[in-house]
C-alpha cells in the first residue's frame, strides 16, 4: 500500500506538470522506483520463507515473481546514488 500510493502520488503529479516542469522530478522517480522496488523484495523474501526451496521452482511462477523483483535491485538508480541524489537536495533546499 505504502509503495502504491507513493508511485501513485508522483504519477498524479508527472500528469499534471508541463513536459519541461517533469524534469524537475527525477528525485521523485528515482525515490519511487527504491521504494517499490525494495518492498517488493521485502514481500518476495517472506514469501520465499514460507514457500521454502519449492520456490526456486520452475514449475512454480513464484520463481519468476523472485526472479524479477530481484533483477530491480541491480537496474539503475542504485538505491545509494537515490539517497544521495535526495541528500543533495535536502541540503540544497
């Protein structure tokens, strides 16, 4: 819910600004993109633990679900050039 919310948020306010103006949320899209990411791996993990080894089962498309949510850890932004991106605004501001 926190994830989707935020990713919601930010896509209202990518709509609602000019095509020069969304240039101005990269931070936003790159602190959603974290956030979604992390606590999809977060919900994938504790899946996995219940699921136990059977998870890594082809047979099973909770294999893809681990798989791919796992892969968004390793696409850019990486989630410490995130934090600085959004420490260097703080200061900024």
């Amino acid at each position: 819910m926190q994830a989707r919310s935020f990713m919601y948020q930010v896509a209202t306010e990518w709509d609602n600004r000019t095509k020069e103006e969304r240039q101005l949320l990269s931070a936003e899209l790159a602190a959603v993109k974290t956030v979604a990411t992390n606590i999809a791996n977060e919900v994938v993990d504790l899946a996995m633990r219940i699921a136990g080894g059977r998870g890594l089962s082809k047979s099973y498309r909770f294999e893809q679900f681990y798989r791919d949510v796992r892969a968004g850890l390793h696409n850019p932004p990486m989630d410490d050039m995130v934090l600085q991106m959004l420490a260097n605004r703080a200061l900024s501001e």
